[in-house]
C-alpha cells in the first residue's frame, strides 16, 4: 500500500470518526459506546454558564445524560461537520490513534425565534479507535458562522 493510500485511508477515518462525533451529539447517545473510550477527558472553552460541567464528565453514561440535557435546553439544536477534518492519525489494524480536528456548525432557534449558525473546532485524541480526549471551542450564543449562509 503506498503512503499515499495511507494518508487518504487515515484522513477518511478521520472524518467518519467526527460524523459520529456530530451524530452523537446530535442525540444518537448510544454512539458513546462505539466512539468513546470508557474513560476520557473533556476540554471545554466556551465561557457559557454550566459548560464547566463538561469538565467532569468522564465515562459514556455521564456524557450520554449531559447530550441528552443540552438537548432538552435546546430544543432544535443541529451540529454538522463544517469544513476539512485536519487528521494526524495512524492506522493499526484499521483502529486509529493520533489527533483529528474539524470545525462545525451548530443550527438552533433561540428564545426570541432568531435562527443562529454558531461556528466552533472540535479536536479529539484516539486510541484504538476510541475517543480519549476531547479539546472543544465555540463561539457560544454571541458566535457566527464561519461560512456564509448560502455555503452550507
């Protein structure tokens, strides 16, 4: 296999491991236990209030109960890939370890009836497919949009 095939193999799995990433976090909480090591570290830097929460979170079921709360508050609230998965990954029998970053988008109405298109980065650490540790910047409620509109 040259290393070209390598790198292309890498940076797909890379973008399917932040597909599932989104699709948990868009309440598909059962994913926890595919994508999630069952221990692992979240690193949170938006300032919005109760976001230190996400520093204690620590196994699958904690994280899948704090999904489902966001959601609850959010009702609406859409998360997507938004751009190029930036990847650093090697691959072991097809399970990778290494680093991949993307940014996206989250879609929500807020109490007002106003549509926000929030832009953030998600960089997540594997181990052996796993997720073992999360880095995460958003824009919050005050954030745009990287894109414009008419891009997504």
């Amino acid at each position: 296999m040259s290393v070209d095939s390598h790198v292309t193999e890498a940076q797909e799995t890379g973008a399917r491991i932040f597909e599932l990433w989104s699709q948990m976090w868009n309440g598909e909480v059962a994913l926890a236990d595919q994508i999630m090591a069952p221990r692992f570290r979240l690193r949170y830097a938006q300032q919005a209030p109760g976001t230190d929460a996400f520093d204690r979170i620590q196994q699958r079921p904690q994280l899948a109960e704090m999904i489902i709360r966001f959601h609850r508050d959010r009702p609406g609230l859409r998360f997507a890939p938004d751009g190029e998965a930036v990847t650093e990954l090697h691959l072991i029998d097809g399970l990778a370890t290494g680093k991949v970053a993307r940014p996206y988008l989250a879609r929500l109405t807020d109490e007002t009836g106003r549509r926000l298109r929030i832009s953030g980065i998600d960089m997540l650490r594997l181990d052996n497919g796993l997720i073992t540790e999360v880095w995460s910047v958003s824009g919050g409620r005050g954030g745009r949009a990287f894109y414009p509109d008419d891009q997504d």
